[in-house]
C-alpha cells in the first residue's frame, strides 16, 4: 500500500529527490470520557488504522498538498507565507495549524514540502482522522527540519493548533494517543500532570469492536464547545466552596456534599458526569490490571448511561447501538466512544460472540435506522513513527 503511495507522489510531484514516509494512528478511547479537560483520567488506545504521509523537501517556501481521500480536489497549493486558517483550505488547515505552531514557537521551517496524505479512519467516525493528521504533521515537520521535539511535544503542539489555528477546544487525549500508542497497551494517561501509564490488554478470549453509527458528528459545530464551558461554569461555583483546582480533583462523595453551589442543573449533571466518569477511569484501569474484565465492562456500561442522560453527548443511533450490543451474550461492555453526537461505540465482546454481534446488530440496526453500520474488530497499534 505504501508502495502505491510512493508511486502516486511521483506521478503528481516527479520522481527526483529523497521521499520519506511516516504513519500516526487514531484511536479509540475505552473509558474516561470528556475528562481530559477536566483534569481527569482518559485510557485511549492507538489503532492500526490512521493517516500516511509520503514527504519530500522543497527548495523554495511552496507547499503542496494531495490527499488519497478527496482526489477531486486535486494538489492544493499554498506558502509558508501563508499559515493563516481559511474555508478555502479544507482537510490543509491541519497540517498548516501545525506549522503555524512550529512557528509560533521559535521552530521556523525553512524550506517548503510537497505531501502526499492518505487516511484509512472513516472521517468523522470519531476515531482521530484529525488528530493523527496532526501528529503525523508534527513527526513530518520533527524528522525533516530536525527539530529537538518529543513524541509528548508533539501532541502538545497538535493540540495548540487544533484549539488555536482550528477552532475546535478539545483536550490532549487524541494528540496524546496518537502520539503515544504502544502495540497492546492501552495509556492511562492524567490529563493534569500528563503523567501516563501503559497498561497491557490482554484480552484473552475476547475482542475490542467498533461499532460506527455512520451518523458524523463534526466537533466544531458541535455542542462540544458548550459543554467544556458548562464544566467551566460548575468549576467555578464549586472552587467558592473547595479548594480545587479541576473537576478531576474531586471524588464522588466529595461532588455530592458540593454539588448545590453549582446553580444551574444543567451544569450539575455535566460536572456530575466529569467526577464520576474520571472515578470509573480509574477504578476501570484497576480492573484490568486485576484481570477483573467482567468489572471492566461494567465501568464501560455505566459511562455510556452517564453520556446519555448527564453528559448528554450521546444520539438516537448511538443509543441503538448500545441498547442491542447489551443484549448479547458474550458482550462484556458497551458505551459511545470520542466526542460524541454521532460517530462510534467501542465494545468489548467474546471471541466467540463477534460473528452474531455483527450479524444480529448489523441487521437490527439496518432496520431500525435505514441505513448500514460498520463494524471494525481492531488491533491496539503503535503511535505515530516513520516507516
Ligand atoms: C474529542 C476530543 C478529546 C476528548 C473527547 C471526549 O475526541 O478531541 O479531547 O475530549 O472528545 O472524551
């Protein structure tokens, strides 16, 4: 496939000079969710599946971007004199938020790329499309101007460039993911310190299954903004009374003595959902290590009710998806995946339950909804590398 790659980057750019080629994941998170702006814990996985970049140095400041997977577009082009967001630049805002980062922190690129972009995360799905073109952005930009950046950085700076450049406020999760994967470990990761953990998973007679709703979910339009500042709000009303610094800081029974300095009940349930859900985080990690997986999937279950009616995140699709996985035999646990509002569900599932957990899901979902889902049964992979 890589070889493909290559072969189209000749054709479009010619064939002289040195090209280098480089990968970063999505990924798909399985517990903790909307915490990572709350100063809580996330346990993301990288996936097998994410973005490649076929790369060659140019000797003037011109870039020029293809991508695989909108070839009707053709070979954008634009500058290093030119790093400002526009509508017109589509998928190209990516990796330019991510040289507009490089930049505003003292990194300048000196030269100018001609990139080759192709995506095997079904867009919109929830999955990282976005981040995992950051982070390959970043490892491009690390590897070709040798800048002295770590995998951590990376993510950091992916993230910068989606807040700032992109316009989406999302937390350090999915960068970090993509960034950090390592094959069959998952990362509990403290989304305070960044203090991170691998923890193996080993799942011996089951498997992880995602579940894609196919209704996309766009982040920026999003009711995602709404919520970070709901938690906000919460956190604000809470600090009058406690001494806290993050939603994360707080167990349950400490939200429950507080919880009537925050006034509005929406924000209630929202900062209910961030203290609880960062407390499953960790209790789920627990679980694992303990091989204690029947407890695993229940953390799982009870996240998803709590995206559902507190966090409010979830979609009728979604909902459905969820519902019919419960029902079966063999399905260990079950809830929404990512930001919501759409996109995926993430189910751990026996071996020997995966054939009618796609069979029966896939016809009943069909027909309650109208249109197909798809089901991946994934592999945990590594984070962003050249290849
Ligand atoms: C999106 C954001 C992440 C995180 C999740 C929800 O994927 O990019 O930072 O907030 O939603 O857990």
């Amino acid at each position: 496939m890589v070889q493909k790659l290559i072969e189209k980057f000749k054709e479009l750019y010619g064939g002289e000079g040195e090209i280098r080629r480089y990968f970063a994941p999505g990924r798909v998170n399985l517990i903790g969710e909307h915490t990572d702006y709350n100063g809580g814990h996330v346990f993301p996985c990288a996936l097998t599946i994410g973005t490649y970049g076929i790369v060659r140095s140019r000797g003037d400041r011109k870039l020029r971007f293809y991508s695989v997977n909108f070839e009707k577009l053709g070979v954008i082009e634009t500058s290093l004199d030119d790093l400002v967001p526009s509508k017109e630049a589509g998928w190209t805002n990516y990796p330019k938020g991510v040289m507009w980062a490089f930049e505003k922190r003292g990194m300048k690129l000196s030269h100018g790329l001609d990139v080759l972009i192709y995506g095997d995360i079904p867009n919109g799905s929830g999955l990282s499309s976005s981040a995992s073109l950051e982070v390959l952005t970043g490892l491009i930009l690390k590897e070709t101007y040798g800048f002295d950046v770590s995998m951590v950085d990376i993510a950091l700076i992916g993230q910068d460039s989606e807040n700032n450049f992109n316009g989406c406020n999302c937390g350090i999760m999915d960068q970090f993911a993509s960034a950090m994967g390592k094959k069959d470990n998952a990362i509990f990761l403290d989304t305070n310190t960044l203090k991170y953990e691998y923890a193996p998973v080993v799942l011996e007679d089951a498997k992880i299954v995602i579940t894609n709703s196919k209704v996309k979910h766009s982040l920026v339009d999003s009711a995602y903004n709404d919520r970070r500042n709901e938690c906000e709000q919460a956190l604000k009303e809470l600090q009058k009374e406690v001494d806290i610094q993050t939603l994360g800081d707080l167990t349950e029974e400490e939200f429950e003595a507080h919880k009537d300095a925050i006034g509005s009940e929406v924000c209630r349930k929202r900062a209910k959902h961030a203290v609880y859900e960062n407390q499953r985080a960790i209790r789920a990690v627990e679980a694992l290590k303990a091989g204690e997986i029947e407890t695993f999937g229940e953390l799982m279950n009870a996240s998803h009710v709590s995206l559902r009616d507190d966090y409010e995140v979830s979609c009728e699709e979604i909902d459905i998806l969820v519902d019919l996985a419960w029902k079966i035999p063999g399905v260990i646990g079950s809830r929404i995946t990512g930001g919501g509002f759409g996109g995926c569900t993430v189910s751990i599932v026996k071996n020997d339950a995966v054939d009618t957990f796609i069979d029966s899901i896939g016809r009943a979902y069909q027909e309650k909804v109208g249109h197909e889902a798809e089901f991946y049964v994934v592999e945990i992979g590594d984070g962003g590398h050249v290849i």
